[in-house]
C-alpha cells in the first residue's frame, strides 16, 4: 500500500507541477458554470412562461431544480468525453519518452502497483473535477429545494462513467510514446463506445443489438441521470474499468519483458 501511495504522490505532483492539471481544471470549471448558467436561463425562461399560461389554463407545477440538475450533469458527460483523455494521455507515454518507464519497471514496484498508483492518481485529479462541480450546484440548494437522491444517483453514475473512461485511457497510453496520439486514440475509443448504441438500431439482429446497447457507456448512464440505480449499470462500468486495469497490467507486463 505504501508503493502504490508512493506513487499515487508522484503523479499528482506532476499533474501540478505543469500546466496540464491548471489549464484542464480552468477548462472544466469554465464550461461548467458556462452550461449550469444556460440550464438555469432556459429553465427560468420556461418558469415565466408556465406563470403566464398559468393564468388562462390553471397552475401547472415544474420541478425547476430538478430539470436544472440533470441538464447539467447530462451536460458535464459530454465534457469528460473531451477533458479526460487530457488526464490519462501522458500517465506512460510520458515515462517512455523520457525513457523513466525503465527505472519504473526496475524498480521495487509489482506491475500492479504501478497500474493502480496512476489509476488511482488520476482518478483521484477526477475527483477532484466533479467536486468543483458543485459549485454552481449548491446555488440550487441556496435558492431552492432539489431531490439529493437523484443527483446523488447522477454523481455516482459519473464518478463510474469517468474511472472506466480513465481504466480506458490509462490502456491506451501504454501503446504509445506521443502524448497527443495516446489522447486521440483514447477519444477515439470512448467515441465508439458512445456511438455503439446508435448502432445497435441498425443490427438486425435482436441478439446482435441487445450487444450493442449493453456496450454502450452512454445508454447506461442515462438510467443514472433519471435518479434509477441498477445493479446492472453498476457491474457494467465496474468490469469496464476491470478491464482496463487489466489490459494495462498485461501491456506493461509485455513491456517489462521485451525490456
């Protein structure tokens, strides 16, 4: 436990010893205030509309917090597709440029030390990114009186959304010495794993589009964002990142012996 700590000291402080860690947290938190402050004009905007129409056809109740809430974190979905491979892109690309992943692999470390320091590391600078979220949120709580139990449902469902797209990309930055190639490649799969429901509606298969629909990261965060908590959901995103872990542990192992 100590090497992983070790490890997991080592990577943030790198994360905010350069620009990386300030320009994507100034990033995040822009376009997140940034879309909170349209979801709560477009919101407000359909408020006074509802009060017009409200004196002709009678008072029709809006949950004003709650619609304001899931358009936002729906929204922040979207913007991790873009942030997070700038996380996981330099986690082994980096040392393999710079010809540190030897000293890595020499040193009193297991292969799976190393994986889940970094994972764990770059989860815990992902953390750190939904915290700041909630920010804009407690203004909901200030003003109004929203449900926690769904938003805190959409939070769980994003805290697994974003570790299996770090399992994902910390996978993708092991096949790779260019920073920017890791990042695309990693975009490019979570791209796929986005677009893969949109393809089941064209299979023609029943079994082949059930496939495709249970593949799909985005289809199972919806249920989430609704406030629903299935275990189903949950084994998925947690054997994604089970994945990734693991296919990162078998490249690094390859590496360790082609060294």
């Amino acid at each position: 436990m100590r090497n992983i700590l070790a490890i997991i000291e080592r990577e943030l402080r790198a994360y905010f010893s350069s620009p990386i860690a300030y320009v994507v947290l100034t990033i995040f938190v822009f376009l997140s205030g940034f879309f909170f402050r349209l979801y709560l004009a477009q919101v407000m905007q359909m408020g006074l509309m509802s009060q017009m129409q409200a004196q002709q056809f009678g008072p029709r109740p809006i949950d004003m917090p709650g619609m304001i809430s899931r358009g936002f974190l729906s929204t922040l979905s979207v913007i991790l597709l873009f942030i997070m491979p700038m996380l996981t892109m330099g986690l082994f690309s980096e040392e393999k440029k710079r010809g540190t992943i030897e000293l890595l692999l020499t040193a009193p470390l297991t292969d799976a030390q190393v994986v889940l320091g970094k994972f764990l590391a770059a989860g815990s600078f992902f953390i750190i990114l939904l915290v700041s979220t909630w920010v804009p949120m407690a203004a909901l709580y200030l003003y109004g009186s929203p449900a926690s139990g769904p938003i805190l449902t959409a939070y769980l469902g994003l805290l697994l959304y974003g570790l299996a797209i770090v399992a994902v990309g910390l996978f993708i930055s092991t096949l790779t010495e260019n920073q920017i190639i890791a990042a695309v490649l990693s975009f490019g799969m979570i791209m796929v794993l986005w677009l893969v429901d949109a393809m089941a509606n064209y299979a023609e298969s029943p079994i082949s589009k059930g496939v495709l629909s249970y593949l799909s990261i985005l289809s199972h965060l919806d249920d989430f964002m609704k406030g629903v908590l299935s275990t189903s959901n949950i084994i998925f995103y947690i054997s994604l990142m089970l994945v990734g872990l693991f296919l990162t542990y078998r490249s690094i192992d390859s590496l360790r012996w082609r060294g």
